[in-house]
C-alpha cells in the first residue's frame, strides 16, 4: 500500500514538472538512430557517467520509442525496486516489523528518493543497483553457485551507471576484508567483486580520457549546514522515537520478546559495516571538498546510502 500511495505521489508531481536540462541532456544521450552515435554521445562527456543507464535506454528505445516522461516513469520504477529490495534486506536481518517501519520511516521522509522518482536521470537505477549490492550481501553466499554471479552483476552495474559506483562497491570490499580474518589477505574480498573492479577501471580511463567536461567545477555549497541537510533530508531521527516506543509498547502487551523475529544467526557482520560505511560517504567527501581542490559534495551521487539507511534504521528499531 505505501509504494502505491508513493507512486500516485510521484506520479502526480511528475505532471506539474516541466523538463529541464539534464533531463534534455538524458534523452540526448539515450536517443541515437545507431550504436556509433551512441558511442560517440558516450564519449563527449556530456553525460558525464558511465554508460549503463544510456545503453539501456538506448536498447530500449530501438524497440520502444521513448520520451523523457517515459523515461521518468522509468526512474519511479527503479525507486520502488530499490525500496522493495531495501525492505527485503531489513526484513531477513531483523523481521517484518522492524523493516516495515524503516522502510516507511526513510522512503516518507528521503527527499533524494522522491525528487529522483520524477526526473529522467540515472539516479534512480544508482539506488536500486546499490541496493542490489546489499541485498547480494545479505544472502551471504546462500543462493549457491548463482551467488558469485549475481554480485558480479550488481557490482557491475553499480559501477557502470556512476562513477562514484566504484566507491560504495570499494567499500563493500572492505567490510569483506576486515571481517574475514580466517582467510589470507587475497581472498578476504570475494573473487566476483574484485573481477568487477578489474573490468572497471580501464573503462573508466577510456570514458575520462575521452571526455571533456566541467564536470565538478560549478560551485557546490559544502558548508557543515549543508552536510547535516544531507542527512536530515533523509531521515528526521526524532522520528525514530514514536515508532520505538509503539514496538516497546507491543512487545511488553503481548509478555514477549519474538515482535521483531529476527533471524537466529543474528546480523551478518559484513552488511553491517558495510552500511555504516555508505551513510559516511557524504561525510567523506565534504571532507575531501575542504582538504582539496576536488568538491564532489552533492547529495545525488550518495544516493545508494538511502538503502543503507534502512537497513541501519531496521537494526535500531530491532533493538
């Protein structure tokens, strides 16, 4: 019922929405009679991405001729997949009720997940594949010998529709490293994450090379008040607290402590960190912003720690 009410929502402020650059800027790189035209679009920078989200649509619209209110419905599509894969992840760690709550707590309240569900922009696909990511960890190696390559894929779509993709997969490899103390150090990160970084980098190079761009040189404001906005335009944490005391409440009505039932193995290490490391990455590069001449600081290329949030926020309400 939430995500309908979110999609009427969306919907209906898509309407009152009038197109604006880099949505035009969207279409261009989506609508070429040919693959040369595309890959030549690819390369002039004006996209500033890698090409996944482009070379979709333009595979799309060979068949399905599209137009930047389709594509923007598109975008809606990728929000809800994000959040509904958010919500899986809370609720295999933590239950039902806790990720019932988080869920409803961070996608009511994320300014980034709604605005992002109404334009035709990558943005949108950046959040479902970085849920996909933690959705992947969450089923830590359970799904068999389709477990390597499905984190291949969401690792490499999370890289090749974003250049900071790379980043939040980075980290993911981290929270492997430091929490696979019983294997030598070259096998701490899986072989399938590792394999994506490989693949990445050279295709990074080729697009950067290529590309001339102002890419980062407008002015961003990277003030403390804009990075505590950045949090606070995700989630109002006096929030939390009714949510709370209603799970205290129902808990100490019904004499027990199995409201939330949570998984008998309990959270899985790597997940965790891993979140905490993706909500710390706006932090990082308004740090970056003030130490160095590179100001990467804008709220929309964080986007995937909306879905870190939940699962952050499941854990706290499961307590």
């Amino acid at each position: 019922m939430f995500l309908l009410i979110f999609a009427v929502c969306a919907l209906y402020l898509q309407s009152l929405k009038a197109p604006w650059v880099d949505e035009c800027y969207s279409y261009y790189g989506v609508w070429h009679d040919s693959f040369s035209e595309f890959y030549n679009s690819i390369l002039t920078g004006i996209n500033f991405s890698p090409p996944l989200y482009f070379l979709f649509n333009f595979c799309l619209q060979l068949i399905f001729p599209t137009t930047i209110e389709q594509l923007r419905i598109q975008s809606l599509v990728f929000i809800i997949i994000g959040i509904l894969l958010s919500f899986l992840i809370s609720r295999k760690v933590f239950g039902a009720t806790a990720a019932f709550f988080a869920t409803i707590l961070v996608a009511s309240q994320s300014n980034l997940l709604l605005s992002h569900a109404q334009e035709a922009r990558h943005y949108a696909m950046f959040f479902a594949c970085g849920a996909w990511v933690l959705y992947m960890q969450s089923l830590n190696g359970n799904i068999g010998k389709k477990y390597n390559l499905l984190t291949f894929l969401a690792h490499f779509c999370l890289c090749q529709v974003h250049y900071l993709g790379i980043i939040f997969s980075g980290l993911t490899g981290i929270a492997y490293f430091f929490t696979s103390k019983n294997k030598v150090l070259w096998q701490r990160i899986p072989f399938p994450i590792s394999t994506v970084w490989i693949f990445t980098l050279p295709i990074y190079l080729l697009l950067l090379s290529q590309q001339s761009s102002h890419l980062g040189n407008w002015p961003k404001p990277n003030q403390l008040s804009d990075l505590l906005t950045g949090y606070n335009d995700s989630l109002l944490l006096l929030t939390i607290i009714i949510p709370c005391l209603a799970l205290i409440i129902s808990s100490n009505a019904k004499g027990n402590t199995k409201t939330l039932q949570k998984e008998e193995t309990g959270c899985p290490r790597p997940i965790m960190i891993t979140s905490f490391l993706w909500i710390l990455v706006p932090l990082l590069f308004w740090i970056i912003s003030h130490i160095t001449p590179l100001n990467l600081f804008v709220d929309r290329y964080f986007i995937p720690k909306e879905s870190a949030l939940i699962f952050l926020v499941g854990c706290g309400l499961s307590f």
